[in-house]
C-alpha cells in the first residue's frame, strides 16, 4: 500500500536543500519568496548557496547533514530540492530513513532528485513529487502552469493534466501508480538496491543533453533488466538539448522508443511535459493515475481515489 | 556489504536483485579454454557493432596473414547503417555464421562503437559451447565478453581490434606494435605477463583471481540484466574513454552499489580518457581519487595507468583466465598463472 505523506496546510515549512551540484543563494530567491507568498514557511539548508568552491554544494557529510536534519525535523512538511546535477549516489545509502518512514514528508525534485524517488519508491513505497525545483520559478515560471501545478500537487488538489497528441501515440487506457523519472539515473540504478519495479506500473521518462546512441543503449538495459515487458502504460515525456555522433544515429528519440516497445501493447504517449526545458508538471510517484490516451487527446489524472 | 542505515532488516532480501552476485554459492563452472591457434588456422572478421570499410580492414588481414592464420572477413565488413556494420539482422547473421562456421577458430570484432546489445539475445551461443572458439575485441564488445564469461562460461580476449592495427607497421610507435603483437602471442597460447608504472596511489598486495571487466560505461549499461557480470573472486580491470569526471565517479558508485567492489581479488585501473569538465562545473577530483575513496573499505590491491583502453599501449588480456595481480611500492605485473583450473 503506497503511504501518501500529509499534503501541505498553510503555515506549514518547506525546507529547500542541495543534496547534489551547487546553487547560488540568489538563484532560489524567487522561489523562496513565492513559496511564502502561497502561505508557506521556507527553511534555508546550509547547502544552499554555502561555502562551496567546486561542483557540489558541500562535501558528501555536509550535503548529507543538511538533507538528513530536515528529513528528522518533524517541524518540517516538505524538503524541496533546489536543484539537482549529481551528487546524490554519493550519499544515499548514508541517509537514515527511520524517521521518515515514522512521519513521511514530500520530497520534492527531478533530474538527479529521480535517485531519491526511485529509492524511496522501491524500498519504501512512499509517495514523492518529481517536480520543478527552484529555478524553475525564475523568469516568470512562478506563474506558469508547472510551477503552478506544484503548487496544486503539495496542496493536495488531483491533477488532470492533457497533452497535444503524437502520431507515435498507442491509444489505450490504464489506471496505475506511477513510476519514473530521468532516464539514465533509472539505467544507472539498475541493479542497485534503489532500483524501482516497473512492473504494472506507469512508467515516466524524460532526459537532457545525452546522445541518441546513449539513449538507445539506456533503452536496452531497461528492456533487458525486464523493466519495459510489464508496464501499465508507458509516457514519454521531453528529452532535450540530445546529441548526436558526428556519423548520425539515424533515429530521432520517438523512433529509438518505439522501436524499443512495438512488441508490446500498452498504452503509451509522446511528448508529455515532464522534463528539463521548463515543460515539467508535477508527478506524484507511486500514487494512481489514468492514464488516457485517444485518437485525439491524452490525458494523465490522478485517480479520485488515491488516498491509499 | 552496502552501508545502508534506518532501514528495516528483510528490504533488502536478495531475491529482490537476482541479478546481484547471481553464482553467490554456486559451486563454481568451470572455465572452458578455446584451442589456442595453430599456424593455418582461421580467424573470422565481423562487424557485430560498428561499420568498417573493407579498406580499413587490409592492415589487419595481411598483418594475421602474415602470422600465418587465415582470414575470412563476414559480409558486414564494408557494410553500414548508419552508424552500425549493417543491420541489426545483417550483423546478427553475420557473426552468427562466425560462430556456427567450424572452420573459424576465432572471431575477431572489426571495431567497437555501439550496436552488439542490439543482437547479444538473439545470437545462439550453443555452437560456442560445443565448440569453443576465441572472441575478440573491446569497448562495446565488452557485452559479448561479460556476456559469454556469465552465461557460458568460456574464456575470451580483450583486446585492440582490426581499426587499431597500423596502416604503415614501419612507422607504428612501439608500443602500438607490442600492443597489436600481443595478440598474437594470447592467440597462440603464450603464457601473458604484463608490467604496470608504480604510482603512489596503488594500493600494493598479492593476489589471484580470473581476469574480467572492460569498458566501465559498457559494465554499467549491462547491470541487471542478463549479461551483467559477478566479481566476487575476481581481478576487475576496466578502462573508459570520452567520460566526465562526474560521470566516471558515477559509475564507480555503481559498481560499489551493485556490490561489484566489496569482493574483488584485485582492481587494475587501466586508460581513462576524460571529457574535460564544463566551465563552472569543476568536479575537484582526478580518477585516483574517485577510485581511492571507492576502495577505502576494502584491502585488495589497487593498481592505475594499467597499459589497457582506448589509448595504443593496449595489451590483450585474457578474459576469463586466473592471474596473478602483484602490487609492490616499486612494480607492478600481472600475470596469467600457469596452471589454470
């Protein structure tokens, strides 16, 4: 049984972390101000905007304590990543989740954050929101519908989300928990102990700056850690800023997945926004949802019935 | 074991990763050893991943010729899909053939790239159990050497492949020769003994194990799956070329969390050819230091700049078969034990 943590009330904290690459102090600023403006209470880690010099933004115990203090501080509701990069691997197996599992609270991110949800996910079973961080509400994205849709997800409001469809599209409908997130944290994950079960599940992906050939490979070690044959429904979300080899792969991504899947006959969607060029809404990993894709449209919602 | 803390005992029953340390209390498979070459004998070339052009190729056919093997290029050789050596069904045929043909001894990968996951589940590998036969090469062709070592058992030959060998062998640097030249010597069943530069990040100590590992990127992209290798025992060598520091350190946390490090017999850290790090985004620390904190809980010999990877001074190692790993303040060797079990 998925154990859904408490959704916000106003008044409550919201603690804004770095538990992978550095962040700047000012780069959070608007979305520091934006949370308190929808009636929350922002704690400030130590890893945000700290001493660092290089790509982290603390050492392993720095970023560790930071994360691990406000995961144990029952006065804190939420921990919202300020952005990810790379750094959780480094300190996963070192987080001591005894506290949280007695008192669970939504941990909120992507990118490099789908460590933490997968983690969780598998050997915990506890919802978290894979979501726009703190950037993401710079330049005016406080009020777009993504950042928006956090708003709604920590609220506890179901989503309803539509996207534009695809020719690539598989019409069907399921309704499932979900799953996912980046792409190659998933394929780097195989065979770990934070490795999440896709089976019967919605599986979600998205992915930045990799090379198709990459992605393909990532695909197969999916495919081939039996992580595809047994999906729900599947939902390709956006994958940007790719590369390609100087002789060309030959594939665009949509081919690449749907040459991955054919053999099988699950639902599956392209070009949902969840992913790294601001189109991102709020996903709520290991909570139910239909999914729905027709002829003419597509829809992913939280079912009405999701408490449990 | 992974330090994991907070968690209820019982998460983490291994039949949740059956793929982790599969052969954990199997009595151990033999090793099957393929017949090494005889003068006369035929060597097979195919493209299992990426494409070469028969032009290429010349270098290698009259450099084996002229040890006295025979060649038999496959018909992927002047093939190209793209970025492949034909078809995902033309590669598959190809080296199919290659291993069905009893005439061929050994098959020799024209080149790496990317594609051999694409057919690692469709070949038949029950002729090469009959019949073992040497498989060649590195770099993407790590997944048919994992590949073969987990599942059938039998011995291969990580090496430098038809694209490395020189156009002019007068004006080859000499360690580009010695490299393409060993070769030759594992093919023909010499005995092989490598030396590795003494560096102060080595971690001295003796021991034996079988020899596996290969391209790190390839090792990690095969975890969980079929294909994925079991190290406990074992001297793991890897290499990698084109990768961020970062993605490096990932990669060796991977390995950690896949309990790929805990049990090795020896680590040998051979070429790393980094990707510099972006502008702003300086990762801090070199290979020797991801490495030295990733070994820390253990006491196996560590040795680094290991003469194996995408660099000339690459070295055939056999794949599979017991070595002696010797790491001393002063040298270090690795070398192929003389009686293999």
């Amino acid at each position: 049984m998925t154990t859904i943590p408490p959704y916000l009330h106003p008044g409550d904290n919201i603690a804004i972390v770095c538990p992978a690459g550095y962040m700047p102090r000012e780069k959070a600023q608007t979305c520091i101000d934006t949370l308190e403006q929808w009636g929350y209470r922002v704690k400030i880690g130590r890893t945000l905007g700290g001493p660092s010099d290089n790509y982290f933004s603390g050492n392993d115990n720095d970023r560790l304590n930071d994360f691990q203090q406000m995961l144990d501080d029952p006065g804190v509701q939420a921990i919202l990543c300020g952005r990810g990069g790379y750094g959780l691997s480094r300190i996963i197996d070192r987080i001591d989740f005894s506290r949280f599992l007695q008192k669970p609270k939504w941990i909120i991110g992507y990118s490099d954050i789908t460590l933490l949800h997968a983690h969780i996910e598998a050997n915990f079973n506890i919802a978290t929101l894979h979501a726009p961080m703190a950037a993401a509400f710079n330049e005016g994205g406080a009020e777009a519908p993504y950042v928006q849709s956090l708003r709604q997800a920590m609220a506890g409001e179901k989503a309803a989300y539509s996207c534009p469809t695809h020719p690539f599209n598989r019409i069907g409908q399921t309704t499932a928990p979900l799953t996912g997130g980046n792409l190659a944290l998933l394929a780097h994950l195989a065979g770990t102990p934070s490795a999440t079960q896709t089976e019967g599940k919605i599986l979600f992906l998205e992915d930045v700056g990799e090379y198709l050939y990459n992605i393909d490979r990532m695909l197969w070690q999916l495919k081939r850690s039996g992580q595809l044959n047994r999906l729900a429904g599947f939902v390709i979300g956006r994958f940007t800023e790719l590369k390609d080899t100087t002789r060309p792969f030959g594939a665009t991504v949509e081919e690449i997945v749907r040459d991955h899947i054919k053999e099988y006959n699950y639902p599956v969607c392209f070009g949902f926004p969840v992913g790294h060029d601001g189109n991102n809404l709020a996903l709520k990993t290991s909570v139910t949802y239909t999914l729905t894709v027709a002829s003419g449209q597509v829809s992913l919602t939280e079912t009405k019935t999701s408490a449990g | 074991m992974l330090a994991v803390s907070g968690i209820a005992p019982g998460l983490f029953q291994a039949d949740r990763f059956p793929h982790v340390r599969e052969t954990k209390g199997k009595s151990p498979q033999p090793l099957l050893i393929p017949p090494y070459l005889k003068t006369g004998d035929t060597i097979g070339i195919t493209c299992p991943a990426g494409d070469i052009t028969q032009k290429e190729i010349q270098p290698a056919i009259q450099q084996i010729e002229s040890w006295g093997f025979k060649t038999k290029a496959g018909n992927t050789v002047g093939k190209k899909d793209f970025i492949y050596g034909g078809a995902d069904a033309e590669r598959l045929a190809d080296f199919q053939q290659m291993l069905d043909d009893p005439e061929v001894k050994a098959i020799l990968c024209a080149r790496g790239g990317y594609g051999a996951v694409h057919i690692i589940d469709q070949l038949n590998f029950s002729p090469l159990l009959q019949t073992p036969k040497w498989i060649i090469g590195f770099s993407d062709i790590t997944v048919l050497l994992c590949h073969i070592y987990s599942n059938l058992h039998i011995a291969s030959i990580h090496s430098k492949m038809c694209n490395s060998f020189p156009d002019d062998w007068a004006k080859a640097e000499p360690v580009q020769v010695a490299s393409i030249l060993s070769i030759r010597q594992a093919l023909s069943g010499e005995k092989m003994q490598y030396t590795a530069p003494a560096r102060q990040q080595n971690r001295p100590g003796s021991s034996d194990g079988q020899l596996i590992g290969g391209n790190l990127k390839t090792i990690e992209s095969i975890a969980g799956t079929s294909s994925d290798i079991d190290t406990a025992g074992k001297i793991l060598f890897v290499e990698d070329t084109g990768e961020y520091l970062y993605s490096i350190d990932r990669m060796f946390w991977h390995l950690q969390r896949t309990g790929k490090l805990d049990r090795l017999a020896g680590l040998v850290v051979g070429g790393f050819k980094i990707k510099p790090d972006d502008p702003g985004e300086e990762f801090g620390r070199t290979v020797y230091d991801i490495v030295t904190e990733r070994v820390k809980p253990y006491n196996y010999p560590v040795c680094f700049d290991f003469p194996v990877g995408h660099q000339k001074e690459n070295y055939a190692l056999k794949y599979g078969i017991p070595h002696t790993l010797l790491v001393t303040p002063g040298q270090v060797s690795l070398t192929e034990k003389t009686t293999t079990p």
